[in-house]
C-alpha cells in the first residue's frame, strides 16, 4: 500500500475578500485561527483530505440525496478544505445553483480553485473568510459542514451563525466524528498510542474528538426543528480506509512536537507501524463512527 507524501510547507497568507456579487450573504463568513487546528493544512494537508474525500464520498452523497440536495439550491460550505464536498454541492445545484466553499487555509483554497477550473465547474467559489460574522446576513438555501466543530472551542456559537446564514426553511447538515468509536483488529499499540495523542492534541486546542454524538443536541439548542441523525463508520481491510490512521498521524506531527507529547523518533515509529498495519490484508481499520445530523431553520 502507497505512503502519502509527506511534504511540508506554508500555507497562504490568510486574507479577506470582498463579497460576491452572486451571493452578498457570504461577506464575513468565519473560520477559527489556524492556531488552533490540530492538522497540518498545506500541500501535505490537502493529500490527506483528498484520500479523506474519497472514503468519505459515498455516504456524503447518499446524505445528500436523502435530504434532497439538488437543483437551484444556493449552499456554503463551511471549513471546505480542499473543496471536495463543495464541489459535489456544485455539480449537484448546477447552473441555476451556487457552491461557496470558506476556509482559513489559502493554499488548499487556491488548490481547490484550479480543480475546479480544470473540471470546468463554474458555479463555485472559495474563499479565505470566517464562518462565525454575524453580520454575514441570511440567504443560503443549504450550509454544510463536514469535520468542523470537533475543532472548535465554542461550537455552539457557529451553529447559530449557521442558522443566520440559512433561509426561512433552509437545511443546515452536519458530519462529525466520536473518535472514541475508532478501533483496529487485531489490537495494534501504535494505533492506541496514535488515538491517544490525535485526543490530546485536538483537546489541548480546544476541541472535542467526540462530538458526534452532540451534534443534535447543538442544532435543537440552536433553535433547528426536525433535527434527526445518521451513523455511518467507514471500515475495510484493504484500500484508503486503512491509509487515513498513518496519514493522520504524519499531519498531526507537528502539533505533537509543539505540545512535547511525543519524540520525532517516537512519532516515525508510529507512521511506520500503522502503514506496516495498514499494508497486512488480514487487518481491520474502523474509522471514527461519523455522526451525520441535520435540521431546518423555521419559516418558508
């Protein structure tokens, strides 16, 4: 099985734009201080979300589907990474509809903007703006969120900028991750030594590894209505599903060193284990269980 390239680098500069003329709503949109992420963004960053977006793609699309995500809708995805999903909602809304991907990290943006033109999808736009300005003003038919909040040290507080930004009867979507619900078989050290430090580094930043399951909690006190929820836990013996633990862990790295939870040594032998783990066709990886929930803003 492939390593991932683990290349650094810097992300852009992070800088805000001005309001687009097809959506005024997505002025001051906001996203936390890159500070505070427990994984690396960058070149290095993107590779994982794109092996990410990929194990993640089928049951995405199925939620989509449920709900009726489709023709004309005007969506936002919030902390759009590398603008996988919010390429999806723009081939799903098509030419009548509109995908605006936000994020803080402007190279995984501008990688995410040269897919888009090289795939010739035009009703799409990303930018480097924050999720969390009240003043962004209400429009969105659809906001969108995948591996957001377990980031965020108040996430309350952008589920209700989410319910501004919606329409009277808009549709917010959320998937988030109970990390307590990964697991491996058979038993593999390195991977219990690996959750153990993704916990602490995400903890220490103020975020939570298992708020799956409060995520219909969040969008009842955030005033949705028909808030209801879904489970789905990528798994395999073979293939991507098993490459996110060690990927994982490289993008984590540095957050490890800066919090002098783990030796570099100690941190290669890890990566090293788990794709040694990952390589072995008789070993099972389960991903973190994937709370999908969803609820509406009041109103026609």
């Amino acid at each position: 099985m492939p390593r991932v390239p683990s290349t650094g680098g810097t992300s852009d500069p992070v800088q805000t734009s001005e309001p687009s003329a097809n959506c005024p709503l997505a002025e001051g949109v906001v996203m936390i201080g890159s500070e505070h992420y427990a994984i690396r963004g960058g070149v290095a960053g993107r590779e994982r979300l794109r092996i990410l977006g990929r194990v993640m793609a089928s049951s995405t699309r199925s939620l989509f589907e449920r709900l009726g995500v489709g023709d004309g809708l005007t969506c936002l995805d919030a902390g759009c990474g590398g603008g996988d999903v919010t390429l999806e909602l723009a081939r799903r809304v098509g030419p009548r509809g509109r995908a605006i991907g936000v994020d803080i990290d402007g190279t995984t943006l501008r990688l995410a903007r040269e897919e888009a033109e090289e795939q010739g999808i035009r009703n799409v736009e990303f930018r480097v703006l924050d999720v969390q300005a009240q003043g962004a003003g209400s429009g969105f038919d659809v906001v969108y969120a995948r591996f957001l909040l377990t980031h965020l040290a108040d996430p309350a507080a952008v589920v209700a900028a989410f319910f501004n930004h919606l329409s009277p009867g808009g549709l917010v979507i959320v998937e988030d991750i109970d990390f307590s619900g990964c697991f491996t078989f058979p038993d593999s050290s390195a991977f219990r030594r690996y959750h153990e430090l993704y916990c602490t580094v995400v903890r220490r930043r103020g975020g939570d590894p298992n708020i799956g399951p409060r995520l219909p909690s969040l969008l009842l006190d955030g005033d949705f209505q028909n808030v209801d929820l879904a489970v789905v836990q990528p798994t395999g013996t073979q293939g991507e599903v098993k490459l996110i633990n060690p990927i994982t862990m490289e993008n984590i790295a540095d957050a490890a060193l800066a919090d002098g939870l783990a030796t570099r040594q100690e941190i290669d032998a890890i990566v090293q284990e788990l794709y040694e783990f990952a390589d072995n066709p008789r070993t099972v990886v389960g991903l973190p269980r994937i709370v999908q929930a969803w609820g509406r803003r009041a109103g026609v």
